[in-house]
C-alpha cells in the first residue's frame, strides 16, 4: 500500500527547491494534454486533474472572495465555537510568526477564510490573491492548495510553489491539516500556515498538525464544559417533571441523556413526536417541527443557549407559566432580553435594533440622557457577535480632553508627545479588533479630528499618533448621542460626511415619559435588583408613590428612576415607602383652595362677606365698602345678592 500520512506529504527540503522547474514544466505538459506519468507528487498531480475536472482557470491570478461584510459576519457566527476555540491557538501565533513571513488562518469546513494572523506584509500581500477573511480556497474554485486539497483528501497536505494549480499563486507555499469534532469525527473547518516560496520549512506540515490538534483539544474541553453545564441545568429542571419523560440535547440536536421514564414511554408510543430508537434504546431521529413548544424547554447557561430539554408527557397537564423577561443588570446585559419594558415606543426600538445586530454596517443611536443608549449597544452588539469573545470596547468622546482623543482612539507610539508611555499604546480602534466600538456622545468630538475618523470608517486603516505605518482594523462602529446631529451639521460642528457615513442606520431611544406602563415594569425591577446588590430586603411602594412615579415627567429618564429607587432603599428605615420619602421635585404639591381671578368675583365675594360680617346693615357695609348705599344696592342687584336676614 502506497506510504500515507504526514511523511507521504512532506517532500524533501531540495526536492522542494530544486524541482520547482521541474514541476512547472510537467504542469505545462498537463494543460497541453500530455499527462504520462509526470514528475510531480501523487496527491499533487490528483489535485490537478480534479482541479481541471472542475473547470478552474489554471491562469487564474486569485482565489474568488466568497463573502465579505455582512456574510462574512454570519459565516464567523455560524463558525463561533470553532473560532472561540482556536483563539488561543491564534494568539499564540501572532508572536511565533512575527517576522517570519508566514501567517496562520483558520477556514470554515468549505475553505473560506474566517481569520488570519502573523507576518503584517504578508498579510497584505495575501490580500492580493483572496487569501484573506471571506476567500474561498476550496479545490473546485481555487485548484490544488493546501487548503483545498486538505478538504477533498481529509489529509493533512503541504503544497508548495509551482505545485499549486492556478498560475499567480505559484510563488506561494502552504501546509494545511484539517479541524475535526471531538464527539462525532466531523469536519468543522482547517489551519493552514502560508507564505511566500522562500518561508518554506520542512517542519510547516507538522506544525500545522499540530496547532489543528489545539484546537481540537479546545473544543473537546469546550464540550465536555458545555456538556457539565448542560447537565447541571439539566438536573435543576428534574424536579418539575417527576412523572415524565426528558431528553437532553446539544446544540446540535445530539441526545446528552435520556431518562429511563423518557425511554419507557416512548418505547411504548407516547410522546407528542415521532421518535425512533436505535437497537441501544438511543434517540436515532427526532422530528423537533413536531414536538409542541410548550414541551421543548431551551437550557440556558449565563445567557447563552446551550440547548434544550424535551419533555415527554406522562399525561396532558398544563404548561408552566413562563418565567418574566430577562432584565438589565442581570449580567445577560449583552441580549435584548435585558431590555426592561413592554410599551410600544421601547418595543418598536427593540425590534429596529434587532433587525441591525446581525449587519456589520454603522449605527447611530439617539436619545436623551439616561435612556439606556449604552444597553442597546451592547445588544446590539451581543446578539450579532461573531463569538462570545468579541471585544466591545465603549469610549465616552466628551469624557476627556480635546488633546486626548486621538491617543485614546487611534494610539501612539514611543515619543509621540510629551507625557507617552515608554512603550506606546493601542487606540480604542485596534482594542475593539473583530468586535464593536461604542463611541457615546459622538457629537463632542472635535470638529479636527472627524475627518480621521472618517477615514478610519472607510478605509478601515488607523494611523497610531507619531506613526506613519498603516494598521488594518476590523470594527463595527456604533455612535450615540444625546444631541440633534442634523442640527450640528448646520451649525457647522459636525461634517455632514461623517454624519452620512455614521447614521447609516438609525435607532431613537424613547424617553421615559413616552414609555407608557414601562414605570410599573422598571420600578419592581430595580427594586429587586438593587436590594440584592446591597444586600438588603425589597421595599414595598404604597400606591399613592407609585401614582406619584408615574406622573413625574423624569428628566433624567431610566437612569433618574433606578436613582431614586436605589436612594429610597438605602435611606428608608421602613419597609414601606411613603409619600414622604420621595424627593421634594417628584412629590404631588398639596391641593390648594381655589383661588378665583376674575375681578367681578373678588368683588362679588368682598361685597357678601361684608354683609355677613355686619349683620344686613347695608349702611355700615356699605360704609366700610367705600361705597354708597345706592351703589351697594345696585352692585347686590347685580351679583344677585339678597340682604343679609
């Protein structure tokens, strides 16, 4: 049998060199037709006619750019716990390869790039032929490359210079070993390591091999860890279907444990789905469009799903109630569930933002202060993260010096000014690398600074303060403000480009005072909320306070209320809060007697308790009036008065 695995792939260092012309000349010979046992390596010259079969330009100067923005944001999504798991094995290399002309990417299961990493130039050089995020390098479009022929051959595989099929990418070399499941043996993506011919080492293959395994060992540790969770949630729920039957699933719908109840029943045809089991009593199919949702119970581990509970009923019974939403400040803060609010005008932002989080492009979100622009953000950013680990990196543009800004955004090197760190420092741009930044305030910005970020935007370069080298950036930008940016731009205080560029789409942040019943959510939230965080006991708001809450106008809006819950916990020696307790601006103001302002009024009541006071003597009334007798006869005319009896 011919020799296979790693040493079948790895030529000899001088074969490697010195028969590049060698290999160039059968290559021309293969495209001429002329295919009698050409000098080249089994799994190379396999590759080409595969690659011939498939109809690829073999003069071709790049591989085609598959994806990018917003279907390269999805494609990372879809590949999350691949990436998380190869993050360390990234990092790693990000120093291993400095200055070596090599980097190391990792692909989806179909040879798209989801990442890259090393040598910065040739990062950019890879950009000229697509071997960057969003490039396809399967075998069928790309010809023989490591990648591509490590995917057909679910081997690891090392191509190198002229071995390669398509023409311009002849002058590179690449080693490539596939990313396999832990549990099932599947295919989930690949590691590659490429460079220019001249970074060529024996040991490429093996050290890709190698840095594949890490990542298998991640995502074996990832399982087993989601696996312990999935069974502590698992176990928590048991009590609350002591009769019945309950399959615990992944993610991907894999059977973790069975119930002997669940296997009884379903063995004997109970159960709202069609379930056939294996010769081991093991779940072999489930139709899950089948099984009612009030019995398909998702598990959930500090915000994240990691898969489900299916319940099979031992008899109908009713459904638990379902738990309340999920609030602000419960450490799932990156979720819209974290929203706190069932008014129409929160609700209709809520489902524009949910609509942007799985684009790429800008965001602006309006709203006065103490709205809660922050948490939409982080939703926002939360639900359409690539992978749990994404940076969110938020910066306040009026929280410091004008001299300041562009240091904090864009970093500086050693020396760039007075005052900087001996080893410089990254900018909030390359710290939110492949996540979101979160510029609030947005309109401080300095007037002279906005066409640098401006450029950033489209370019998706930064310039390090004192530094003239390009750095590539990936960041989704999110701005906030609490100002009519229109209304700067008129003025002249804001370019009217970068307001275009940021406000591709918009989300408008309700104030509290139009958020009808929204009090009523909000004020028993924070209440419990921050009872537990100092470890006290909730207070209980007597009703005519929560009249008086709800008809405050809260200029300061959420972030004014949780503020006066959070004082009315902290003061209040009572376990009820009065109408004393809250602030003089949100108590009602007493009643107060009606005042009459019409002037035949106060004469009127002048006139009638000046009678009254003697008594009917119109004489003496009249007297004390400063008025005839006559004139108080026609004035009580007038106002229908009758003398005093």
């Amino acid at each position: 049998m011919p020799k296979t695995g790693i040493g079948a792939t790895i030529p000899p260092r001088a074969a490697a060199h010195a028969d590049e012309a060698s290999i160039m000349r059968a290559w021309e010979d293969f495209l001429a037709g002329v295919d009698h046992h050409p000098p080249v390596r089994n799994v190379v010259v396999n590759s080409w006619r595969r690659s011939l079969e498939s109809g690829v330009n073999a003069h071709g100067s790049s591989a085609p750019l598959a994806v990018r923005d917003d279907g390269l944001h999805h494609l990372r999504i879809r590949n999350r716990d691949l990436l998380t798991a190869a993050a360390g094995t990234l990092a790693e290399a990000v120093d291993l390869f400095i200055g070596t002309g090599s980097i190391m990417l990792v692909t989806d299961p179909e040879g798209v790039v989801l990442t890259t990493v090393g040598d910065r130039a040739t990062l950019e050089a890879g950009r000229e032929i697509h071997l960057e995020p969003g490039g396809a390098w399967h075998e069928s479009v790309a010809g023989t490359n490591g990648i591509g022929t490590a995917l057909v051959t679910r081997q690891p595989v090392l191509v190198h210079a002229t071995e390669h099929f398509c023409a311009g990418v002849k002058t590179w070399t690449c080693a490539a070993a596939p990313i396999r499941d832990p549990i099932d043996g599947s295919l989930v993506g690949l590691l590659d390591i490429s460079g220019p011919r001249q970074t060529f080492q024996r040991h490429n293959l093996a050290l890709a091999v190698v840095a594949a395994r890490q990542v298998e060992w991640a995502m074996a540790d990832q399982a087993r860890q989601e696996r312990v969770k999935l069974l502590e949630a698992c176990v928590a729920k048991l009590p609350t279907w002591v009769e019945d039957g309950i399959i615990a699933v992944d993610r991907k719908g894999r059977v973790l444990h069975m119930s002997e109840r669940a296997r009884s029943l379903l063995e004997h045809g109970s159960g709202p789905a069609r379930v056939v089991l294996d010769k081991e009593s093991r779940v072999a199919s489930l139709d899950p469009s089948c099984w009612p949702a009030e019995w398909t119970k998702p598990l959930t581990v500090d915000g994240e799903t990691l898969g489900a509970l299916l319940v099979v009923p031992a008899k109908p019974r009713r459904t638990a109630r379902p738990s309340g939403p999920r609030h602000e400040g419960d450490a799932r803060r990156g979720s819209f569930a974290a929203i706190v609010g069932s008014s129409p005008a929160v609700r209709t932002a809520i489902d524009r933002a949910r609509r942007l989080a799985g684009r790429r492009a800008p965001v602006l979100i309006e709203g006065e202060t103490g709205t809660g622009k922050e948490l939409f953000a982080r939703a926002i950013h939360g639900e359409g993260a690539a992978t749990p680990s994404d940076p969110f990196v938020a910066f306040n543009c009026g929280a410091v010096s004008k001299e300041l800004v562009a240091s904090e955004l864009f970093g500086y090197v050693r020396g760039a000014f007075t005052g900087a760190a001996n080893e410089g420092r990254l900018g909030r741009f390359e710290l939110a690398n492949g996540g979101t930044l979160c510029l609030d305030e947005i309109g401080e910005l300095p007037l002279d600074l906005q066409p640098y970020l401006l450029r950033v935007l489209e370019e998706g370069i930064v310039y390090r303060v004192g530094d003239s080298e390009p750095r590539h950036v990936d960041v989704r930008l999110i701005a906030m403000t609490n100002r009519n940016l229109r209304d700067e731009v008129a003025a002249g205080r804001f370019r009217q480009d970068l307001y275009y560029r940021i406000s591709v789409t918009t989300v408008r942040i309700p104030p509290l005072r139009d958020r009808a019943g929204d009090t009523d959510l909000l004020v028993p939230h924070f209440n419990e909320l921050l009872a537990r965080r100092h470890d006290l006991a909730p207070k209980r708001f007597e009703p005519a306070v929560m009249d008086a809450l709800r008809r405050h106008s809260w200029p300061g809006n959420v972030r004014e209320l949780r503020n006066v819950v959070e004082s009315l916990l902290l003061m209040s020696d009572e376990d009820t809060v009065m109408l004393a307790d809250l602030p003089p601006d949100i108590v009602p103001a007493p009643a107060e007697p009606a005042i009459p302002h019409r002037l035949d009024q106060l004469e009127r009541q002048a006139i009638e308790a000046t009678i009254a006071a003697h008594t009917g003597n119109l004489t003496s009334a009249a007297r004390e009036l400063g008025i005839s007798r006559t004139t108080l006869y026609r004035k009580m005319e007038q106002y229908g008065l009758e003398r005093y009896q």
